[in-house]
C-alpha cells in the first residue's frame, strides 16, 4: 500500500511539474517581438540529394595521339568533329554536412527583412561507374578500359542572401514564421575522374584489323608495330583530380519557429531548402592523359570541363536572435 502511494505521489508530481513548464511557456506575454534590428546566430547540419555529374573535352581518339602513336600509323584524318568530345557521366548519391551563418535585419510589425550570409559544406565522398553515350560492352571495348570511375568529394559554397520573412502572432512565447530569400553562392567542388587500360597488351583492342570509314584503316599496320602500340597503350591512365568553382544565383524557402528567452533575445529552430543553377566550370587540364602531359602533341592543350544539373540542399539549424 505504501509502495502505491509513492507511485502516486511522484505521479502527481510529474502532472504539477509538466502543468507549470506549460503554464510558463504559453504564459501570454507581448505578442511579437519590438519593431528594430537585430542580429542572428545559425549553426546546423545541410543534406544533398543525388547529384549527376557530366564532362566532356577536347581531346582526340587515342589513336591520334602522337605520344602513342607517333608515326600516326592506320590514321586518315584526325581533325576534330562536331566539336567537343563524347560526354561522360557519374552518378553520386547525397551527401551530408554542416551551415553556420549570420545575419542582421530589421523587424517592422509581422514582417523581416534580413541579409544573410552563410557557410555550407556536403561530403558526397562518392566513387561511380563512369558512363558515356556508348553500350556497356562497346564502351568497355572488351575490357581494354579495366577501370572507368569518377565522382565528387566535398562541396563548399558561400552564400549570400536577401531574406522576406512573415512573423504569426501566435500571443505566446513562440513565435513560428515562413521566408523566401534570393541569392548567390560561390560553390567548390572536389571533382575526380579515371579512365585506366588494362595493363595487359593482349587486352588492347585500339589498333586491331579495322576500318572506320574515312577516319581509320588498321589492317594494314605490319604486326610488329600493332604489337608495339599495343605495348604503348597498355596500362596508360587519364586522371583528373581537382577542386572546381562557380557562381551559381539561386532561391531559399524558409521555415521555422523562436522562442523568446527574454526581450532581447529568442532561440528557435530553422528549416530552409535552397535551389540554384546548374554547376559548371571549364578549361581545366588533366593531371595526366593516357599517363602523359595533357596534349597529343597536335599543338593544342586538351581540356576538360564538368557540369552538374542543379544545385539543392536543405538544412536544419538551430538559431539566436539578439534585438538592439
């Protein structure tokens, strides 16, 4: 019997104690916080969906590179056609990070208008299958290319906002809002990209018995000298490996709710989702093409230039605000 009543006891306790932390909070204070600036705190963590990843560049087959294949043997024309290269493509899952940001707004009624800086990271740490136009078994071409794989590591942006926010009078210590806010984002990224033969010469398929039109005829190149190129081109590898930049314009939607500790200052709890362009950088030369400088020798430097579709992320922070 006793033993029921200290259950009952701390029972009653617990109901008093959770009645007076609610009486405390919806106690009715000043509807909203007082008109004027202020200043405000993020710090939170950012995720980012799936990100396709596409390049493409200028260079020629290998069969046209004069470091492989310096006596151009079986060549017809090498000139570049339609421009560009073939585009190649990896697909990289989402990633996960960290903001921390400022701010400073002025609060006039229910409305806010704030400019907002903020740091955001995402580590995707993604290695994929590197994909091009061509069928699996063609691209593979019989496994001559034994490895085939790129992705992206971190992404880092700087960003800066302009920031419309409505404030609902909820006539409590709570005070939740929505927002919408244009900006700009200096964004990096850590990009990498492998193409690697295989380093057994029988493997390599490059010089073998054939003719592609006007552009290559191969059976006429003696044996030992398909040998030797093969031997040339076996175990060859094209890397990349670079941090990337643009400038990307884009649009946060925002969401959230503050709770005022005192009269100048509220914590509170912020949800945005942020979308912008499509990446894209260019210019960028290979670490090393078929494991040479990054040219064929034809006086013209082979480059590179990667793009994304667009940018997007959502991030949960919590937040500070300290009124003048």
């Amino acid at each position: 019997m006793a033993e029921n009543d200290v259950k009952s006891g701390e029972t009653s306790y617990k109901v008093i104690l959770l009645l007076g932390v609610m009486t405390f909070l919806m106690f009715p204070s000043q509807a909203l916080a007082k008109d004027g600036w202020y200043m405000g705190m993020d710090l939170g963590f950012a995720m980012a969906p799936e990100m396709d990843v596409a390049g493409m560049d200028n260079d020629l087959n290998a069969v046209c590179d004069r470091f492989i294949n310096p006596r151009e043997l079986g060549v017809l024309d090498c000139a570049r056609r339609g421009g560009e290269g073939d585009p190649w493509t990896n697909m990289v899952d989402g990633g996960i990070g960290m903001l921390a940001g400022l701010a400073l707004g002025y609060r006039r009624g229910n409305f806010r208008v704030e400019g907002e800086y903020f740091y955001r990271t995402t580590t995707y740490d993604e290695r994929s299958e590197t994909f091009t136009d061509y069928p699996r078994a063609e691209k593979k071409e019989e496994d001559e290319l034994e490895t085939l794989d790129g992705g992206v590591d971190d992404v880092l942006s700087h960003n800066f906002f302009a920031n419309l926010y409505y404030d609902f009078n909820s006539n409590s210590r709570f005070t939740p809002y929505v927002g919408v806010g244009v900006g700009v984002a200096q964004v990096s990224l850590d990009y990498f990209n492998r193409w690697k033969r295989n380093a057994n010469p029988a493997t390599i398929k490059k010089f073998g018995k054939i003719s592609d039109g006007d552009r290559f005829d191969h059976s006429r190149i003696p044996e030992k000298d398909r040998l030797s190129l093969h031997r040339t081109l076996a175990g060859t590898t094209t890397i990349a490996d670079r941090k990337l930049t643009d400038t990307l314009f884009g649009y946060q939607v925002l969401a959230g709710v503050d709770y005022r500790v005192s009269e100048p200052v509220s914590i509170g709890l912020k949800f945005r989702w942020a979308d912008f362009g499509e990446f894209e950088s260019e210019k960028h030369e290979w670490d090393q093409l078929r494991s040479h400088d990054s040219h064929n020798r034809r006086g013209v430097r082979v480059r590179y230039k990667v793009m994304t579709d667009d940018i997007q992320f959502w991030g949960l922070s919590l937040n500070m605000k300290y009124a003048f």
